[in-house]
C-alpha cells in the first residue's frame, strides 16, 4: 500500500498544481468579467442619453474579447472610410504597383471643398508625392488629397480588398464632398464590427508586411482633431481617423496602450446635435481606456503597482 501511494503521488500533485492554476486563471478572468460588465453598463449609459444611433466595437487585442453594440448596423463613414484607402494604397505599395514616393502634381480640377492644404497649393506646379497626400489626407482629412489617391488606388480596388477580409458591409462608393453621388444614396459605408475586423487584420499583420504595418499606423497616428483620443492621456500612440457630416460622427482606431493595446470603433448617426455625438465618443473611449488601463498595469489579482508607490 505505500509503494502504491509513493507510485502516485506525484501525479497527484501536478493534478493539484494545475487544478490551482486553472483555479486561479477562471478567479482571475472572473474579476476581468465584472470590469467588462461596468464597461458596457457605461457604453449604455450613454447610449440611453443620446438623441441619436449608436455603434460601438471594442476588441481586447490581447485576450481577443470584444464587445459589440449594434455592431452590425450599416452607418455612413464619413471621412473614418479613408482607413480602408489608405490600407489600399499600402498594399499596391506592398506588391510594387505604386511607390509611395511617387510623384504628382496637383491640378485645379482636383479641389474640392475642405481641402485646407492642396487649396493652398499652386496648381500645375506644386509636386508631391504620395506619402504627402495621404498625410494631408490622414492629418487634416484634405478632401482633393483623398480623392487624388482614390482615382491612383482605384474605388474598385478599395472594396475588392475589403472583400478579400470578409467585409461585406463595407464599401467605398463615391469620392468626397460628390453631394450628387450621395443624394443618389451612394454613401461611403461600414459598421462597427466591419471596422474593427479591418483594424484587427492590420494589427495582427495580415493585410501588410511587418515593414508596412509598422509605417501604416505610424501614417494613421500622425496628430489630427479627433473623439477619441479628446480625454486620454497627452502622448498615447492612438491610430485613428473621425468622421464628420451632417447628423453623423464617427472615429475608429487602434490604441497602443503599453501591455493592453484595444480597438474601438464609434459610430453615431441621425443625431439631433453633433457635438452630441462626439461626446459619446470622447464618454466611451475614456471609459474604455480606463478599463484597459488597470487590466495593463494590474497583477492577475487586480492589485496595481505604480511608479513610486510603496504602499503594502
């Protein structure tokens, strides 16, 4: 009998080592749950005082948990659709169709409205290249810029990619401030969930080479006017671009937050006031943010350890 039990206790003891992990590892994701909760608590909050529709995609991109509402809802894009051209034109960069110093010079039939930057240019002789119109186009969302890009890219090219990553709802159908295009209900379109998934696939390389994502969201975080990062802390890398029109606020991105980068993707449409709108963007990134913010820096118990705290 006690060479029996000498014969199997060592298995009994890795069988109680793991149970303990596994102990901890449902304790601690259980603790992780409840913050999850109050986080869609505050996303509907906001929600039942917003005179307006909104969608909201949040995706941990260290666990993979997401959290979605009306995240299937089709929403106009606005300017947040040019993400999905500038994806487009790193990957022709990618397989060589382009060069994104590649020259062009910029024309008078290029502007439209909106343009704070190519308006400002002097047409037939101003030069830039590519890598400079889709800053403009990121940095202050310069309309000529992005429709420039568009016609080089080509619209088809666009949405053939966003098939290519099983973004059905996802479609860019007209060039900017085209008022005909969109009277005719021709309207840049995603949802939530659509915006994340494309954010996700670039995040996790598999739109781009490691060398092109790295500069495509070092693109996509040059400094802008935008929701999300409104409330969050002064030099966050935050890769991210907003949309405004008329009734209609949007922002998406990726928040590279030390040890807890996320997703988030706002949408907000039929709204009776936009700055409405932008502050349930500003409302719900910051709840985000201050959720990731302790899962980053807290121990698998919750307990948080700042610099210079020597409290026990």
């Amino acid at each position: 009998m006690t060479s029996f039990l000498k014969q199997w206790t060592p298995i009994v003891l890795v069988l109680a080592i793991f149970g303990a992990h596994r102990l901890s590892a449902q304790t601690t994701q259980s603790k992780q749950q409840i913050l999850w909760q109050k986080l869609e608590a505050a996303v509907n909050d906001v929600d039942r005082g917003l005179d307006g529709v909104l969608g909201v995609a949040i995706e941990d991109l260290t666990s993979g948990q997401k959290f979605l509402l009306c995240g299937t809802e089709v929403f106009p894009q606005a300017s947040s659709i040019k993400i999905a051209v500038l994806a487009e034109l790193y990957r022709q960069a990618q397989s060589g169709k382009l060069k994104l110093n590649d020259s062009y010079t910029v024309e008078a039939s290029d502007l439209v409205p909106d343009s704070s930057i190519t308006g400002g240019l002097t047409p037939g002789t101003t030069r830039v290249t590519l890598r400079d119109l889709a800053t403009m186009m990121v940095a202050v969302s310069d309309n000529s810029a992005t429709n420039v890009l568009i016609d080089r890219v080509g619209m088809e090219n666009v949405n053939g990619l966003m098939n290519s990553l099983g973004l059905a709802h996802t479609r860019l159908r007209r060039k900017m401030m085209d008022l005909r295009a969109a009277g005719e209900g021709r309207e840049n379109i995603s949802t939530p969930q659509d915006m994340m998934v494309l954010l996700e696939g670039l995040f996790r390389g598999k739109v781009l080479s490691k060398q092109m994502t790295d500069d495509f969201f070092k693109m996509l975080s040059t400094p802008k006017s935008s929701f999300i990062p409104r409330n969050l802390p002064e030099g966050l890398k935050i890769a991210n671009k907003p949309g405004e029109l008329e009734g209609v606020r949007n922002d998406s991105g990726v928040v590279f937050l030390a040890n807890r980068p996320y997703i988030i993707c706002v949408m907000t449409t039929y709204l009776r006031r936009e700055r409405d709108g932008e502050e349930a963007i500003s409302k719900i990134s910051l709840s985000a943010f201050q959720m990731f913010d302790r899962l980053a820096r807290a121990s698998e118990y919750g307990r948080v350890i700042s610099p210079g705290n020597s409290s026990r």
